[in-house]
C-alpha cells in the first residue's frame, strides 16, 4: 500500500533547514542611531535584512516601493509621529507587523498605538540595555504573521477544495479544477499523472506552465525511465520533495531533468501519490519558483492530495453505480509474493509473463495459462527448473510466440481474490511486479480485497491501483451462466489454441493439464459452447 513517506532531497542534501529571511524597513530621524540599529540586527542575526529611512515622507517613499515583513519606527519622525504613520498602514495593511520605538515613556503614546492596532512597542532606552532584544521581538512578531496567514491561506484553500469536489462529476473535471485552483495559488505548473494500460505515466489534468512537462514527461513515459519527481513517486511509492538549490552538482549532471527545471524557473516541486482506503489513483505534482517547499504547506499539500484521493474515488464508484459500468482494479505484489515473480527472476530483464487464465488443476495446485514473451522456449525451461515455486510446465505452442501451462502450489494471490468476490482478467509478471488486473463483483470492497491480500502477502508488498471503469456486463453476461469448470475448461482451450487451425492441442492434452480425464474435458467444453451460442443466436 502508499504510504505517506517522503523523499525530501532538500534535507538530505544541505543537512538542516535554513529559517525564512526576514525583510525590515527600520524608520528613525536620527540618522546615527539608524545606521548603528541596522547594523547592530544585521549582525545579531544573519537572516534579518535591514533598509532605513530617516524621515515621514521617506518613510512613505519606502513603503511604496517595498513590502517589509516587519516596520520598525520611532515616534518621533520630524515631519510626523511613528502613530501618524501607523495609522497609514493599517488603513491598508491592518495585520503588518510593526513595532514602535520611543525615547519617551508616556503612557498617551502607548494608548494612541494600541489604539491603531500596533504590533508591539518598546523604549529606546530598553534597547541599550538588551542590544538583541529587538532581534527577538522582530523574529516573534514575524512568526505569528506569517502563521497567521498561512493558517488562513490553508482555510481558503480547504473551502476552495470542498467547493470543488463537490462541483465536479468526473475525475477529470475534478483534477482540471484542482490543478487550475492550486496554480492560482501560486504554483507555476501542476499536473496529476496517471498510469495507462502499459504502466505508462499520463496526464489525467494539467494547468500553467506545462512546456516542461511536454519535455521531460511526455506521456507513456514508464516510471522507471527516470528520476524526475513524479516518475520517482510513481516507482517507490513515495512523495517525493526537491529543492534544486541543494541538489549536489553530481546529481545535477545524471539528471537531466534538473537542468529542464531551472531554466524553466522552478526552485522546489512535490510530487505527492493521490490515494484513498488503499486505492491508488495517479500522483499530483507542484512546481514552485520558491527555493524550498516548508514543512507548513508540505503538510497542506498532503491533506490536499488525501481529499482529492477521496474525491477520486466518490466519482468512480459514483460513476459505477449510476451505469452498467464495472469498477476494474490493478493489484501490484512484490516482494516474492506471486509465485511467477520467481520465475521472471531467472529470466532476462525484457521477458514478460502473461496469464490470461488461472485455473485450479486440483485441491494443491494451480494452473497459470500464460503467454511468455522476450523469452525463448530453452530459457523458460532452464528457468522453470532452477525456480522452487513453480512445479512443472507444460507447452501448447512455441512457434511464433510460447504458450505454455506453469504449475504452482496453492495457496495464491488469485485464489484469495477469487474467494473474496472477484473475477479474474489477467495477471502481467514482469521486472520486479506482478500485476493482477480484477473486476469487482457487486458485493465486493476493495477493502475485502486488500485484507484477503495482506493475510497471504503481508502489507507492504501491495499497492492497489484503480484502472478503468469503462467497460460493461453486457458481453459477461453469457460466460456468467457456465459453471466454474465450464469457464476453465474453455478459457483453457482458447489460450492453448485448441479452436486455431491448425490446432495446437487436442482434448487429451489439455485434459491432462486439468488433470481430468479426457471425456470430462470434452463434456465440458461442448456444453460451455452450447450456451454461448444459444445465447449469442437468441440475443
């Protein structure tokens, strides 16, 4: 199953994270005293940047030109009072910090601040006596503003989120929303990517600046292909954070998306994998121009992506419900839990196993029908024969492709979803995956799905994937009405190329796989053909 792991390179790279800086316009008419306060905090702390002015109306001229995180202003001003001047700011920016410095201990000119809504105030007099005192305060001050407006950006974005979700109908119009909704936030680009049916990476829904995607990800790409973020969140599972500015010069250079990325003007991206109740749908990615994504809108970006996760889901299974449509699901294993992952580990990178048909050949053993490719027939022997779980192998054809029956020992994956409501379509083995493509029957939860899984093959060795809802059970409602012995036995036929010319085995051969007696195969497969064409004739 994902989890919520992330790979942040950021932190890997640089160690520790620098705070944000901090930006001040310091007001003051004494000159002397500015230059020295100035380089006093500059000094005191290394993230604070100091600008000054030293009169009213150039203290108007600066905030005009400049947006400070913090004022630091003295009472007196010559051409006007510190109070004059925060009046003027709050009559625009009424949270700005803004602390007020006076040589003067009356108690009026603290009431007329905090009538003004000032932010904080402190004597001239207090600051030579604790010289880093006003660092502490500026640092406090900032902190709860930027707090602040982060927990109301969160909210807005929450309501903006909900309105969305419950606005849209598909998953589609969904992720557009959702990704135009979060460049209008600021992010340059947003996509969320999808798997198609080649396991390759495509865009669901896109907003911004997506030249850089058409670059880097072009869709079909496979997550294995590459180091870029989404790819990489797509192959291990996890989110994945980066910050460019700290990625190391060696990695710079094996990565070629890195240098896509900065001349495009990103300096961080997230790619964060959408999923909900153990399905997994696609993987949402941000791309910022700010050099590091903070711990604070990581956070919100997680929860973002755990509703959209939900949403996904609502719409599919909406989507089911109100057609004839059946919800098909992909369930990925690793970690030696299918026993074919065995055999595809003795054989070469580009060999693929494909089981169109799972059959039970008796109370022990199972019977994979399976077409082998990018293999040849003295391999897929050598193989079988240095491979524990996979009992012995029988061939229908080696001509132009290799067809061929792989026995296992139960208990496994298929047999646990078949048991929990599900029917079969196929199962793909290949690098270090085995997928298991499944349809859902009416009753059944992808919830029974998983648990039945994990009982064989523990936790993390499963990721489930929602593939596609589009097809119907109109053409499965004929296979429907033959017994589960009627099913295998043609299915098996059909694999094997019984009903090709010329015929690649007979009904002994093909019975002896079942390991049944050849009448019984017969029996069978005439009756399975009797009702599919009854029913295709009276349709």
């Amino acid at each position: 199953m994902w989890s919520v792991a992330v790979i942040d390179t950021a932190d890997s790279a640089s160690g520790s994270v620098s705070p944000r800086p901090i930006s001040v316009l310091l007001i003051d008419d004494d000159e002397t005293w500015a230059r020295t306060q100035r380089r006093l905090l500059e000094r005191s702390q290394e993230r604070l940047t100091v600008s000054t002015a030293t009169s009213f109306a150039a203290a108007r001229d600066a905030l005009a030109a400049t947006e400070p995180d913090c004022i630091v202003c003295d009472y007196q001003l010559g051409d006007g009072t510190g109070v004059n001047l925060l009046a003027e700011v709050r009559a625009t920016e009424p949270d700005l910090p803004f602390i007020l410095v006076t040589g003067e201990g009356d108690e009026a000119i603290a009431s007329d601040a905090i009538g003004e809504q000032v932010t904080d105030y402190v004597r001239k007099m207090d600051l030579g006596q604790q010289p880093t005192g006003l660092v502490r305060r500026i640092e406090t001050v900032v902190e709860a503003d930027r707090n602040r407006r982060a927990l109301a950006h969160e909210r807005r974005h929450k309501e903006a989120l909900l309105e969305t979700v419950t606005a849209s109908s598909t998953r589609s119009e969904l992720g557009g929303s959702i990704c135009e909704q979060l460049v209008d936030s600021g992010y340059v680009c947003v996509w969320i990517g999808v798997l198609d049916d080649d396991r390759g990476v495509v865009p669901l829904s896109t907003a911004g600046d997506t030249n850089y995607l058409e670059t880097m990800n072009p869709p079909g790409t496979r997550p294995a292909d590459s180091t870029e973020p989404t790819l990489r969140a797509f192959d291990e599972t996890k989110s994945v954070v980066h910050s460019l500015e700290s990625i190391e010069e060696a990695e710079t250079k094996s990565a070629d998306w890195v240098g896509v990325a900065v001349d495009h003007g990103f300096g961080s991206m997230a790619a964060i994998p959408i999923s909900h109740n153990d399905v997994y749908f696609g993987v949402l990615t941000v791309y910022s121009r700010m050099p590091r994504i903070e711990d604070r809108e990581r956070a919100l970006l997680i929860e973002y992506v755990e509703t959209v996760g939900y949403a996904f889901q609502t719409t599919a299974w909406k989507r089911t419900l109100l057609s004839s449509a059946t919800p098909t699901v992909e369930f990925t294993l690793d970690s030696g839990c299918h026993p074919l992952l065995g055999l595809i580990a003795a054989l070469s990178d580009e060999s693929t196993l494909r089981a169109a048909t799972v059959i039970p050949r008796n109370d022990d053993e199972m019977l994979y029908v399976t077409t082998a490719e990018g293999v040849t027939e003295a391999d897929l022997s050598v193989a079988v024969d240095t491979t524990d779980s996979i009992v012995s192998i029988d061939y229908y054809r080696t001509d132009d492709v290799i067809q061929c029956g792989l026995v296992s020992e139960l208990p496994v994956p298929e047999t646990r979803l078949v048991d929990a409501g599900v029917s079969l379509s196929e199962t793909i083995v290949s690098g270090e995956h085995a997928r298991i493509l499944s349809i859902l029957g009416g009753e059944t939860t992808i919830r029974q799905c998983v648990e039945a899984l994990s009982d064989l093959c523990g936790d993390s060795s499963m990721t489930t994937l929602w593939t596609t809802d589009e097809s119907t059970m109109s053409d499965a409602e004929a296979v429907d009405d033959l017994t589960d012995r009627q099913r295998q036995v043609l299915e098996l036929a059909v694999e094997a190329g019984y009903f090709e010319r010329p015929r690649h085995n007979n009904t002994g051969e093909l019975a002896d796989t079942l390991d049944i007696s050849r009448a019984t195969f017969t029996q069978h497969l005439r009756a399975a053909q009797r009702k599919l064409f009854t029913d295709k004739i009276h349709r």
